[in-house]
C-alpha cells in the first residue's frame, strides 16, 4: 500500500533474482487460492441451503470448467455478477 504497486512489482525492484522468485510465488499462490474461493463459495451455500459444502464444491467445481469450456466471457461475467 505504501508504494503503490503490487507484491511482484515490489520483489521485482528489490533484487534481481526477483522476478524468479514472483514466478515461483505466483505459481505456487494461483491453485491455494482457486480452492480457497471454491471453499468459500460452498461454505456459503451450505448456509444457505443447508446441504453439505462438499457436494457444493464439486458442483461448482464442474459447473465453472462447464461455463470455461462452453460459453463465452460475456455469459460467464453475467452469471458471477449477478
């Protein structure tokens, strides 16, 4: 917050080896937190319908890689929005 760039940016400018080690982070950070919103969107469900947050992670799970494979950005922007 201080300097007005982000984590890479800040890494990146503090050595040279820096942006080798934004690439590691970044790779190793992307699937922890896919799973982590995948979690939170079932955890929410769970409270909502009451049915376990399990059978809603695969739910969500399939019905992403469904929108990912079968339809455009647009839909997938308008159906997240909403």
């Amino acid at each position: 917050m201080v300097t007005g760039c982000g984590l890479a940016s800040v890494i990146r400018a503090a050595t040279r080896a820096g942006s080798m080690a934004c690439m590691r982070l970044g790779g190793c950070r992307e699937p922890v937190q896919y799973r982590a919103d995948l979690g939170g969107m079932a955890e929410g469900m769970q409270m909502v319908t009451g049915i376990h947050a399990y059978f809603w992670t695969i739910f969500l799970a399939a019905l992403i890689m469904a929108l990912l494979l079968w339809t455009s950005y647009r839909t997938m922007a308008r159906v997240f929005k909403c």
